[in-house]
C-alpha cells in the first residue's frame, strides 16, 4: 500500500524533525529509489508518534 498525498496538509516542525532523524532529510532521491526506503515507513510513522503523541495529516505527506 502507498501513502497518498494529502492536498495542503504540511507537517509541524516537530514532525518534520522526527521523520529526518528517522529517516533522513528531503530530498530523498528520484523515484526509483523511493522503493528502497520503503522499509523504513514503520519506523517513520512510529517517531512521529513517539514525539508529537499523533499522526497529523501533515506527518503522512512527508512520510509519504
């Protein structure tokens, strides 16, 4: 399953920082490496719980 992009939904800076320190920084690349990070969409989801205690609309469009 892919994570779609949510039309205006940004991340808070909080959310922002705990999907970089998960998985690094934006740019991540062209699309095909985007399937090489995928395993990664986990560990994602579970640092912007840990720090901010949900997942905003905004959280998943830069996740995804």
């Amino acid at each position: 399953m892919d994570l779609h992009l949510i039309p205006g939904a940004v991340p808070t800076a909080d959310e922002q920082a705990a999907v970089d320190a998960a998985i690094g920084t934006a740019p991540y690349g062209p699309p095909s490496q985007h399937n090489a990070r995928r395993h990664r969409l986990l560990e994602a989801l579970h640092a912007v719980q840990s720090r901010v205690g949900w997942i905003s609309e905004g959280a998943i469009n830069c996740i995804a």
